[in-house]
C-alpha cells in the first residue's frame, strides 16, 4: 500500500513539473509577442512621425507666397540656391529677362556670380501639381548627362518669392536646332534604360545660347517608358494642344513615338514659321499638322508653306528632305513614325558643315502656350 502511494506520489510531481514547464514556454512566448508587438508599434509610430513630418516640409509649411519646402532627393552635384541668389541673378526676375512661359510660371534668363549664364524657372502658383513637376523634374535632371539636353545646375525650394526669335534664325541655323533637338530625344530615348519619354516637346522647351546651340528642356512631365520593345506605358494625358500625338490624346498609351510626333510639329515651325494651333488663320489653316502635311511631300507645294521670313534663303533639295522627315513624325499612326536614331542620321549630311550663327544670350526659339512652367 505504501509503494503504491510512493508511485503516486511521484506521478503527481512528474505530471505538475510537466504543467510548469508548459505553463513556463506559455508565458515566455506571451511575453516575445507582446515585446515584439510592442516593436511594432514603436517602429510605426515612428515611421508616421517621420511621414507627418516630411509632409508638413512638402505640402504645409508655406510661408509668405504659400510655396512649400519640397525635399529633393537626387545625386551629389547639385548646389542648392537661396532665393536671394536667384533673385540677383535674374535682375529681380525682371520682366526684360523672360525667355518661356507656362502656366505654372515663367523662365528667366540669368547670370550667377561666378559669371555662369542660366535659365531659371520660377514657379509662381501653389498646388500639388506643380510641386509634383517640380520635383520629378529636379530629380530626372539630376540624373541624365547629356550635351543636347539643357543641365541641371541646381535649384531653390524657399519660400519666397512670348519672346519670339523664330524669325530671327537663318536656314542652316533652323537645321542645326533641329538636328541637336533631334539628338537630345535620342539620349533620351535609346541611350537611357528604361526610356525617358519627355511628353512636353516644343519650341519653347528648346533653348539657345549665345552661339544658338540647341538644348531640350523642361522635364517636368517627362516620363519612364516600357522596356519592352513597342510597348506603352498609360498614364494622364497631358501635354501642349498642337503637340500632343493623337494615340496619346485618344488613348493615354505614350510611347517614345508619341514624342516623336511632337518633334515633328517643331520641324513644321521651323519650315513654315507658323505656331502649331493659330484660330486666327483662314479655315483650314488652323491646325499646322492638318494644313502642312498634305503638302509636304508635294514637291510643286513644299515651297509655297516655307516661311516667309527666310526669304527663299535655303536649298529646296535640304527643303525636300526635311519636309519628308516632318511627314514621317507627323503620322497619325504611331508604327509609321521612325525612331529618333533615324531622324538624326537623316539630318546630320544637312548640318556638319553649317557654321554657328553670331547671336544673344539664351533664349528659346519659339514661346508657346504652355500647361506648365
């Protein structure tokens, strides 16, 4: 009887060791839960403070002009202005120093202390849209090197704060802005992957300088495209009415075609020296695309559409061949448009031995109604 309790006995321990060993590992794991739950809740809240806080920088701490404090990531190289800077650099962003308008702001031609010629865009309305653009364009720019695309020196973020000289270029002059035109989309296009699609080419993102050397600018709606071959990337149409391509407008499918399209329009405003929308001009003159393009590949009525302005001062040959090339851009179905590579190989015979033309300071080559800065 006693051994039997002796076993009993025994069993009991046995059984409640086990009960505290898994009551032990029970209350263990609540306490890892808890503490890592606890974790959680700290690197969160920490996380939204950090969040918070960036978003007051970017869209709430506005101060005498409502502009906000918009935080740019981008690579080393950049040099951060005040506004002041900018300001001086400018004349005071005088009237007299405007180069481009957009409806987010203007352009200002300027020299910074070290004697170094600029052009600055002042965005002079509040809004997310604006802010967005500005960003997007500050870090594209950081990033592409090329000598037909305008370069970034730097840019300001403080709280503060229609030239016309188409007429005024020759012949070989027209060409060259369109062959180093022509090569900005090509860096853009084929040498960067994925593609930059820029979505708002026009005369008036071309800029000069003093030796009337073309550079693309403004790349504020510029874009990533498909890395497939032919592909599209869909997005919000936007863009400059008489520029826009007509797949792009109807659809919102943007291809590196769609900016070639645009590129053809430019190539009609430098043969005919006409804007690409004019409702002022006689009934179906209004639309440049829809009035040059049956003429263009006509070699009688080629001639009668060239811009009086250049009075007859050029070779109907060049004529010919860059009228075919504005047909090519301007084709309503994307497939037909060629490649930018293939633009500039077709213009390069019309341009190497041109000679720089004696001009001004920087300006653009046409200003046009804009849908931003």
């Amino acid at each position: 009887m006693g051994a039997e309790n002796d076993d009993y006995k025994k069993k009991e321990r046995i059984v409640l060791a086990i009960i505290l060993v898994f009551a032990s590992v029970a209350v263990a794991s609540v306490l890892v839960t808890f503490s890592y739950y606890c974790y959680l809740r700290y690197k969160l809240s920490k996380r939204l403070k950090t969040h918070k806080k960036n978003s007051r920088g970017i869209h709430h701490e506005e101060k005498a002009n409502n502009f906000p404090n918009i935080q740019v990531a981008t690579e080393r190289g950049l040099q951060v202005f005040t506004f002041k800077q900018l300001h001086s650099a400018t004349g005071g962003f005088g009237k007299s120093n405007v180069i481009g308008h957009g409806a987010f702001g203007s352009v200002y031609r300027g020299v910074l202390q070290n004697g170094r010629k600029v052009a600055v865009k002042l965005m002079d309305q509040a809004g997310k849209q604006g802010d967005d653009e500005f960003t997007a364009e500050v870090e594209l720019l950081g990033r592409l090197r090329s000598p037909y695309l305008l370069p970034l020196v730097g840019y300001c973020s403080e709280n503060n704060r229609n030239r016309t000289v188409s007429s005024n270029l020759n012949w070989e002059t027209r060409l060259r802005v369109a062959l180093e035109a022509a090569k900005g989309l090509e860096y853009l296009h084929e040498h960067i992957t994925p593609p930059v699609i820029h979505r708002d080419f026009k005369s008036s993102n071309i800029l000069l300088d003093k030796n009337f050397h073309a550079k693309v600018s403004d790349f504020g709606l510029a874009k990533l495209g498909s890395e497939k071959a032919g592909g599209h990337v869909s997005t919000r149409v936007l863009g400059t009415q008489g520029y826009v391509a007509p797949e792009y407008a109807l659809t919102g499918h943007l291809t590196t075609k769609s900016d070639v399209y645009s590129y053809g329009v430019v190539l009609l405003e430098l043969l005919t020296g006409r804007v690409p929308v004019d409702m002022k001009r006689p009934q179906g003159e209004a639309i440049l695309v829809s009035w040059a393009l049956p003429q263009l590949t006509d070699r009688d009525k080629v001639g009668q559409i060239m811009d009086p302005a250049l009075e007859g001062q050029y070779s109907m040959k060049e004529v010919i061949q860059v009228a075919a090339i504005a047909a090519m851009c301007v084709q309503p179905e994307a497939d037909y448009r060629p490649l930018m590579a293939d633009v500039v190989q077709s213009l390069v015979p019309l341009v190497k031995h041109l000679r720089p033309q004696k001009a001004g300071t920087c300006s653009s080559f046409h200003a046009t109604q804009s849908p931003k800065a």
